[in-house]
C-alpha cells in the first residue's frame, strides 16, 4: 500500500473513484480467498504470501478513492470534519470486526474440535477441558500425557484452527464483494457525475 499509495490516488483523476471502489474490493476479495486455501504445515511463501501481495493490491486501489469519496461530499470549510468522521469510523469499524470475527472464530473453531473429538472418543475429563478453554484456539495444549492421544488431539485442534481460519477468510471475502457490490450502486459513474452535480445546483 505505502508503494501504490500514489498510483492509487491517480486513478480517480483517470477513471472516477467508482471504478477503484468496485475493482478495489474485487481484488482483495481474491486475496481472502486466497488465505482460504492453506492448510497445515504448508510453506508461508508459497501458501499465504500471495495472498498478502493480492490483498495489497486491492486495499491500495481501495483506500485513495474512498478517501477521495469522502473528502469531496462536503464543502470545503466541514473538510476537517469529514475527515475525523472518516477516521473515527474507520478505527470503530476496526475494534467491532476484531470482536465479532473473534467471537466467530471460536464459536467455529469449538464447533470443529468437537466434531473431532466426537469421533476420537477421548475421556470426559478431556472433553471437559478443552471446551473450557477454546479462546486458546491453536495454543491449546492437550491435557494428556499418552503421546498418542496427545498427537491426534492437537492434529485435530490445527485443524479446526484451519477450519474457522478459512471460515473469516470467506467472510471477509463476501464483505469485500458486498462493498464493491455496495459501490457500483451507490457512486455514480464519471460521466453521470457533471448531470448529478447539475441537478444539485438545480
């Protein structure tokens, strides 16, 4: 994003920011999805580095034209406003995805380690243990000294990891693409801006 920034910001002087706005998102869609396909033990720069790069990509195309979107909605004396509303809301946004993603992720995560366990039949004090603590996610540590059973169990508990890892990956892929859909209805096109404007001034 740092090395796109102003190439970004030149798109709306070319194409409109509706354009980046519904590409934008697109892109980074591609890039949680992306994060998806990796399971475990995979190499990072073959499985999640793509993902990183793609989603960069569709987060610079994104943040100038948004930025742009708002700044230019208001006459300039309320620019400063508009600008601490942007932000604000921006980091609001962030702290309420974090708390309701983390909630989805161990609802998730706790619900594919019991199906797992189901099937392995473990003692009950084991079941116990590991439904008590599921907010550890993948550092939950096996209350078991058989080797054996302590294996299977943390082979299950990456895997239900991965499970609701992959689950917020497409989640976030699915807003990405509601935004961009969101966009394309919202931000009129760079040709109906000049009639819009017109009719404003009307």
């Amino acid at each position: 994003m740092f090395f796109l920034s102003r190439w970004s910001g030149g798109l709306v002087a070319i194409y409109g920011a509706r354009t980046p706005l519904i590409i934008g998102p697109i892109i980074a869609a591609a890039g949680f999805l992306l994060f998806a396909v990796p399971s475990v033990g995979t190499n990072y720069w073959t499985s999640f580095f793509p993902g990183f790069i793609v989603l960069g990509l569709g987060m610079a195309i994104s943040v100038a034209p948004l930025t742009t979107v708002v700044m230019s909605s208001v006459e300039q004396d309320r620019a400063g406003t508009a600008s601490g509303i942007n932000n604000a809301v921006a980091r609001v946004a962030g702290v309420l995805t974090i708390a309701v993603f983390g909630v989805v992720m161990v609802k998730v995560f706790g619900h594919a380690l019991n199906q797992s366990l189901r099937s392995l039949n473990p003692d009950s004090g084991i079941v116990q243990f590991v439904q008590s603590n599921l907010v550890k996610l993948g550092g939950l540590v096996p209350p078991t000294k058989d080797p054996k059973t302590a294996a299977t169990i943390r082979d299950a508990i990456a895997h239900a990891f991965v499970f609701g890892f992959r689950t917020i990956m497409v989640l976030c892929a699915a807003l990405a693409l509601g935004s961009a859909a969101f966009a394309s209805r919202m931000i009129p096109s760079r040709g109906a801006e000049p009639t819009q404007k017109a009719g404003r001034a009307a």
